[in-house]
C-alpha cells in the first residue's frame, strides 16, 4: 500500500549533479605509456634542468646552461662558438655530444658533425626542461651518443599562448631580442617565436656573433589518444672567424643557414602500450670563403651545404606487472656537397638503418634492472652492437645505488672520412696546396664505460644528493695530424698536411657529484665538483684534451623581498686543455650575478633582469689569448 | 522495482522510529553509503529504526506519519526532497539531512526552503588539505589552486591554514568564460610547485580534468585531487570522502536526532580518505608513505579493506 504512490508521483529527473561526477570513474589519463621513467629507475645518471632553472640562471644559450650540470666544461674557441663537452674536452665542434630538440638529432652533416649550432638555435624562453644523460648512451641513441646526450624538451605550444616579448641590450655590444606568440586551443594550438642574439664576443677575438632565429610548433590532437607535433624553423648566422695579425687565418665574416622540418606522431594503443613514428629533415648551408693573403689568387674556402632525413617508429608496451619494453626501427641519411671540402663535385654521405631494444625489469621494489642494445648498419661504419646494463638498487625509496657497463661508439663524420682540402691558384687553376685529408678506412671511435652512481633524495633534510663514479675508456680516437711525409717533402703541394687518422686511446676516471638543497622556500643551493684525471696510452699526447683535475660550481637561487631574485653562479676550474694542440688554459674563476625584479601588469607580467657575467674580471674560457670580458646587461621581458 | 521496495518496508513498523533515504538513483554512490549506513546502525544494535529506501518515486508521496529523520543521498535526491517537502506538510516537518552533496550544492538549494534541513558534506577541510600537502610534499610549498564560483569559498580558510604550515597559496579565480581556464592554468603553472584541486564543477569538469591534468603533468608539477577518480586518472594523491564516510557521519546525525538531541548544524566531512596513484609520483620522483600511514598522520580514521 506505500508503494501504491510510486506510479503517479512523476518526479521528474534532475540534471546530472556535480556529486555524481564526484564519485564517477573518469578514464586514465596518465596512463603508464605516457609516463616517463623516473630519475631513480633511468639506466645512468641524469641532470634536469628546469624552466625556472633556465629563467634564473639568466642564459642567453643553452650551451651557458649545461654549467648546471656536473661533469660538463663549457666554453668557446671564440666567443661565437660556445660549446660543452662532458669529462673531456674533446674537441671545439661539440661533435662528441648528442644534442636532441624534441627528438631531432641536432647535428651538422657537412664538416665534423658539429653541435654547437644546434644548440645555439633554440632560444632557453622556448625550452620546457632539459634532460642531460650523462654518459654514454649509443645503446638507446646509437653512434654520437658518446659523451653524454643533452635532451631538449620545448615547451608544448598550449602551455606558451599569447605574447612574448623581450629585450636585452648591455656591454660586449649584447643586443638580444624575441617575440613570440602562441595560439589555438587543446585540440590544435601553435607557437611562432623569432629571436636574435647579437654581440661582439670574447675580447682580442674576430667573433662578432648575429642570430637571426625562427622556430614553430604545432601541437594537434586529433583524437584523445593522439597526439600529433609539428615543428619547423629556419635560422641565420653570421660570425666572425679568424685570428687578427695572423695573414694565414684572415679575420672574416662567414654565414650559416639552416631549415628543418620535423613530425611526431604518438599514439597510445592502450594503458600501456604507446606506438611513435617520427621524422625529420634538414638543410644547411655554409659560406666562408676569403683571400688567402700570402698567396694572391688563392682562396680559402670552408663553405659546404649539408643534408639530413631521419624516420623511426618506435614501439613501448608493458609486458608484464614488472616488465616494460622500447623496441623500434629506424633510418636516417645524411649528405653533403662541398667542392671545397671534398675536392669532388657529387654529394658524399651515408646511411643507416637501425633497430633498438630496451628492457626495464623491476623484479621487486628495491631493484631495477635496464638491459638494452642498439644495432645498426651503417653504409661506412659497416654494422655495430652498442650494448647497456644497468643495474639499480634502490636500498631505500629514497636512495639509489646504480652499477653499468656500455659501449657506445661515434661514427666517423664525413670530414674525416672523405675530406680533401685543396687551394688552387686563380686563374691558373695550379694546385698551391692541401690541408685536411680524410680516410675512407677511418674506424669509429669505441668507448666502454662503467659507473657507479648514487641518487640520493633526503626529503626531511631537504637535500639531494647525485654522484657518479667513473671509467671510460675510448679507443680509436680519431684526430687531425701532421702528415710526416709533408715535411719530408716540403714545397709539394700534393702531399696533404694534416691528415684524419685514428691516433690511440686514453681512460678518463674521475667522480662527479651535485648536491641540491632548499633550505627555506626562498633559497636552493646547488654544489657540483667534477675531479678527473685522463691518461693517455700513448705518452705523447699526454697533454692533450686534458680536463682539469677539479672543476667545481656553486649555483646559488634567492628570492629576496620585493619580488627581487637574485643568482650567482660561481665556478672554478684547474688548468686544462681544449684541444688536441696541447695548450694549457691557466686555472680560472668565473662569477656571474643576475638581480631581477618581476611584477605583474594589468594584463600580463614583466620582468626585469640586471645580469653581469665575469664579475670578478675578464678569464680565459677556451683559447689563450681571448678573455671573455666582463659583461653586463639588461633584459626586459613582458609576458602575456 | 516494487519489490525492492517492499522489501525494504517489511522491517516498518509503528511502533520504530522511521527514516527515509531517499537515493538519486539506484546504483552509484548514494545507493552504496545508504547500504552501509543500514549495516553500521544494524551492527551498532543501540538503534534499530524503520528503514524506507528509494528514489522519491518509489518513496510514498503521502505519508501518513512523517519520518523522524529524512536523509538524501545526492544534490538531486536533496533537490526533490525539498519540492516534495514543500507540497506534503507530513514531510515538510521531518528534519531532513543531505548527505553526498557539496556545501556549493547544498547552499545553493537550502535557502530555498524553511524547511528543517542540515547537511553532511562532501567537502574536506582546507587544514586537512593543508596538513596533508604537508605531510606527502614536504617540498612543494607553493600550493597553486584554481577557484572557480564553487571553490572560491575557501579561498581565505585555506590560505590561513596553508600560511600555517608555512606553505604559501598561489591562485587564480576563474570567472564564468570557460576560456579563460586555460590562461589561468597556466599561468598557475609557471609558479606553482603543487595543484591543489577543489570541488568545482565548473574547472573540474570532465571535459576539463583530462586536459588539466596532461598539462600538469608536462610541466612535471603534481595533481592533488578531492577526487578519487582523479588520483586513478593521473592525480598523485587524492583526498576525497567515500561513502563510507558519509556512511560514518550520517550515522552518528542519526543518533543525535534519534535520541532526541535535534538536528546539528551542517558539518564538512569528518572523515576522509587517501588515494595514491604510485605510478605517477614514481614517474615524478614522489615518494609517499602508504596511505594508511598518510591517512593517521593527518589524523583520518585508518582507511578498511
């Protein structure tokens, strides 16, 4: 009988509430195969530097940047050339490292392989973080991933919407400028930024540096579990090069231009499972060509034009509770043309065609084990193994111990392997001369490396600790020489004078370590001392590419009242030596200061920025002679 | 359907106090705190009222006697009962309790009658989330919130009990243009070390909480939710009241009214629960205690299997 009411009572149904919603199952978003492996878990030692890292430290490139990271020497030959090289200072190209933008291997095809361009081109405002893993890593990334890979992740272009626009100008004649802006929703958003840096480098150097930049991104959605991005830029560069008094290396302007295009497709396939295809291409071209001024009629020519195309797809996928794979295949092709760096009128290049595997095995919460190799065949090289093992013990959650062994291999550029550089005299078309000889033969230098490392996260403290013990040992390095045989037959211009070779082998061991801590919400302290030692087998290089003994940083982040923040970068290092001519760089001290004050606009937000770099004087960086001055400017930045 | 219903009413009888819990619906959450409600008051064995279980429309539409306590489970139930209370004088003088709704609902609804009402919400304290930011991210001291119309109320209680704990709070307030979401995501983004989400069914949508929470995550800063369902769909913690608490809370109302001591005022939840989703704070480098031991450091009744 109290039921007899139900039919008629016609209450009509309410709109779904929030309630329901409260309690309602949403699908995953952050399902396994879009999370990354986190830094305890990771096969070898990784630096992140973050935005805020980036935007405190005041760099004006990334190259400044990797000063964060322990282990990396940083500085230019000149001041238009900055580059990083990690333990050893290896070269003044950057060729040893792997620098990736969003996945885009960065590298130059046409001379060394250099990176430093790269690095150069992508402006710190546009950068969400950098992952820096360091060590080898040619059994995830394949040849060049030798001394360390210096991973740039770009900001998505729904996280960097609306305008930008900064300004720097100060002493060195720095004059800095971007503008960016960004559009679009989360279905389909985009960003467009130009920039350009400018300024008159290290002083006594022939190294003004103009950067003319341009870079886009599309980030698209087409559907929830598919993510699409689209990046291209273009970029300019104009630099000085040669060395003042010196009538053999005359003081010039050269040019650098380079496009790319690249495409990431993503697709999640299940909670787990996460299917990638990616490609990219790139074109650069590279004009430095000048009188050779002992010889009328002679000119010196570096000018090349270089092209890149890589494809790979890429697979990860859960194959167990404890067990989760990356597997995939790739290709890539590279060339380049240089009448004046090869002596021939066709391209020279190479291909390879690739697969890769990767193993994450967490047996139990206290280990992770990462087991992974990278097989290649190379139209050069011929085909290689580069193999990793890591083993890592978390012996609590909050600390890790981790033990590996790889071998990791760098491919030989296509300078060494196919470089003939030859001065004829115009108009007679006599040869007057050679330079550089590649050899077609040259192996691709090996390094096996081993570490122990330790992570260490004391919350309550508030303190981390990230130490690396190591030995790598490289074989078959590869460098110029004087071709004996010129001497002994001084006056004839067909023997070459420097020639590619693979010169002997050294092991660099040392320690790195970093500490991080936040002792109050205001202040975060970071300390980093590198100390190696680098023996050569063949006791006449001993000087050569000799790190200092002791280099150590001290990063120091203070927000001071009145929205002023403040950071000081201080450095040291013992002497050294950049390159393979065996100079001795004198130990230096660096000291860099930046005060800024941010405050908020009707419609945005300002910053700016006071930064003096060399605070306590000018010093040597990366060639005697050339001091980096001190140098102070100012930055103003609006953000809508 | 009438059967269930019957079912239900087999236990009524004169001469037992009698209390309706009036569902949304039949499954979900109301029909589950309602379920163990009925268990916990069995158990306790001190009570033993007349049960009347049901949508409105299986509830009679005119009672003889009215109920000594009316519960609601959810905004909507808590909606009807109102119109219904409104038009049956018999009902309209049952003390009525909404359990499952947000104090934004319930106030929402409430002032439109003079109806007895009060309410258990499903709204955590903010010194609860406070304490607990406190305790699991010891680190990440600015808490970024975005309020919305729902949420903004807690605004100043929570900036107090983070100021407390020496935690700072970072906001922004999202006015009704559902665009402008994104902008002051971000934006909280830039600064903030933490993203604390609050009942609000206008930024916590589910159209929107995917997207929040893949933005949040590319900028590497954590999620914590009052939602369960988010700490599943990627949030690192959440602290979110489950049927069982309401179950726990309404009880103890129920007691009081039962026992003559009138209908206490509406109360935020007494108790909560914690949700962590491990393999987010593994991928972000969080470690957490359990959330047992999460749930007894900011003092919440140890979560049962």
């Amino acid at each position: 009988m109290l039921c007899a009411g139900i039919a008629g009572t016609g209450v009509a149904q309410a709109d779904p509430e929030f309630e329901s919603e409260y309690f309602e199952a949403i699908p995953t978003v952050l399902t396994v195969s879009r999370l990354e492996q986190p830094l305890r878990d990771a096969p070898g030692a990784v630096t992140v530097i973050d935005r805020a890292m980036i935007r405190r430290s005041g760099a004006r490139d990334v190259a400044e940047l990797l000063r964060l990271v322990p282990g990396y020497l940083v500085a230019g030959a000149t001041g238009a050339t900055p580059n990083a090289a990690y333990h050893v200072p290896q070269d003044s190209y950057g060729i040893r490292n792997l620098v990736l933008v969003d996945g885009r291997s960065v590298y130059s095809s046409f001379f060394l392989g250099d990176t430093q361009r790269g690095l150069m081109a992508v402006m710190p405002e546009d950068i969400e973080r950098i992952e820096v893993l360091r060590g080898a890593n040619s059994a995830a990334y394949g040849a060049n991933a030798m001394f360390g890979v210096i991973n740039i992740v770009t900001r998505h272009a729904l996280d960097s919407q609306g305008l930008e626009l900064g300004l720097s100008a100060g002493s060195s004649d720095v004059r800095d400028s971007r503008f960016r802006i960004g559009w679009g929703d989360e279905v389909a958003s985009y960003r467009l930024s130009a920039g350009t840096r400018a300024d008159s480098g290290y002083v006594n150097a022939y190294d003004d540096r103009q950067l003319k930049m341009l870079n886009w991104r599309a980030d698209l959605k087409p559907q929830p579990d598919d993510d699409l991005m689209l990046t291209a830029g273009v970029h300019e560069l104009r630099s000085g090069r040669g060395e003042y008094g010196n009538p053999g290396e005359p003081t010039r302007t050269t040019e650098y231009e380079d496009w790319y295009l690249q495409g990431r497709w993503q697709r999640q396939l299940s909670a787990t499972g996460q299917l990638q295809l990616s490609a990219d291409v790139a074109q650069e071209r590279y004009a430095d060509a000048t009188p050779y001024a002992p010889i009328p009629g002679v000119m010196l020519d570096y000018g090349a034009r270089g092209q890149r195309m890589n494809l790979e797809l890429q697979r990860s996928d859960s194959l167990g509770s404890d067990l989760r794979a990356v597997w995939g295949l790739g290709w890539k092709q590279e060339q380049a043309s240089s009448q004046a760096l090869y002596h021939r009128p066709d391209p020279v290049g190479f291909h390879e065609a690739r697969a890769f595997g990767h193993l994450e095995w967490r047996p139990t919460e206290r280990w992770t084990a990462n087991a992974g190799a990278f097989v290649a065949q190379h139209s050069l090289s011929g085909s290689y193994v580069a193999p990793r093992l890591m083993l890592n013990h978390h012996f609590t959650p909050e600390q890790t111990v981790r033990f590996g062994v790889n071998r990791s291999l760098r491919s030989s550029s296509l300078l060494e392997t196919f470089g003939d550089v030859r001065y004829y005299h115009s108009p007679s078309g006599l040869l007057v001369g050679r330079s550089w000889l590649g050899d077609p033969a040259i192996r691709p230098e090996r390094l096996r490396s081993e570490e122990i490392s330790y992570l260490g996260d004391f919350r309550s403290w508030h303190l981390g600790l990230d130490l690396r013990a190591y030995r790598e040992s490289v074989s078959d390095w590869v460098s110029v020489v004087a071709n004996p045989l010129y001497l002994a037959h001084w006056g004839n211009p067909t023997i070459p004078r420097q020639l590619f070779e693979n010169v002997g082998a050294y092991t660099v061991r040392g320690l790195e370590y970093q500490l991080r801590w936040t002792p109050g919400p205001d202040t975060r302290l970071q300390w980093q001392q590198n100390f190696s030692q680098l023996d050569w087998t063949d006791v006449a290089r001993a000087s050569s590419n000799q790190p200092p003994a002791r280099a150590s940083t001290l990063a120091w982040f203070q927000s001071l009242p009145g929205r002023i923040d403040m950071t000081l970068l201080w450095s040291e290092r013992g002497q050294m030596t950049w390159s393979q001519e065996a100079q001795w760089l004198p130990s230096m001290r660096r000291v860099d200061l930046r005060l800024a004050h941010a405050w908020q606009m009707e419609r945005g937000k300002a910053e700016l920025a006071f930064m003096v770099q060399g605070l306590n004087g000018d010093v040597v960086e990366g060639q005697l002679g050339y001091l980096l001055g001190r140098r102070a400017f100012l930055t103003l930045r609006l953000e809508q | 359907m009438a059967g269930a219903c019957s079912a239900r009413l087999a236990s009524a009888d004169a001469a037992e106090p009698e209390v309706w819990l009036a569902l949304s619906d039949h499954g979900g959450a109301g029909a589950e705190a309602a379920r163990l409600l009925q268990d916990l008051v069995e158990r306790d064995g001190r009570l033993s009222p007349a049960w009347r279980v049901g949508t409105w429309a299986e509830l009679p539409a005119n009672p003889e006697v009215s109920p000594q306590l009316l519960v609601t489970f959810g905004a909507a139930a808590f909606r009807v009962g109102i119109e219904r209370a409104l038009v049956t004088p018999v009902l309209g003088r049952a003390p009525m309790l909404a359990a499952l709704v947000s104090q934004a609902s319930y106030l929402d609804l409430a002032p439109k009658s003079a109806l007895r009402s009060s309410a258990v919400w499903l709204d955590q304290p903010p010194e609860r989330y406070a304490e607990l930011l406190r305790q699991a991210l010891p680190e990440h001291r600015r808490v970024g919130v975005l309020f919305g119309p729902d949420s903004v109320v807690w605004r100043s209680a929570l900036a107090r009990a983070l100021a407390a704990r020496g935690q700072t709070l970072l906001e922004a307030t999202l006015a009704s243009d559902e665009r402008a979401l994104y902008p002051a995501l971000r934006s909280l983004l830039d600064e903030a070390d933490v993203l604390l989400a609050l009942p609000d069914k206008q930024v916590y949508s589910p159209a929107n909480v995917p997207n929040i929470l893949l933005a949040a995550y590319r900028r590497r800063v954590p999620l914590v939710s009052y939602s369960a369902a988010h700490a599943r769909a990627g949030a690192v913690l959440a602290l979110h009241t489950t049927p069982q608490d309401v179950a726990r809370q309404v009880a103890a109302v129920l007691r009081q009214v039962l026992t003559g001591r009138g209908l206490p005022p509406p109360r935020l939840a007494d108790e909560g629960s914690i949700a962590v989703n491990e393999q987010v704070a593994r991928s972000l480098g969080l470690t957490f205690p359990s959330s047992q031991v999460l749930a007894r450091t900011i003092h919440l009744r140890e979560a049962e299997p």
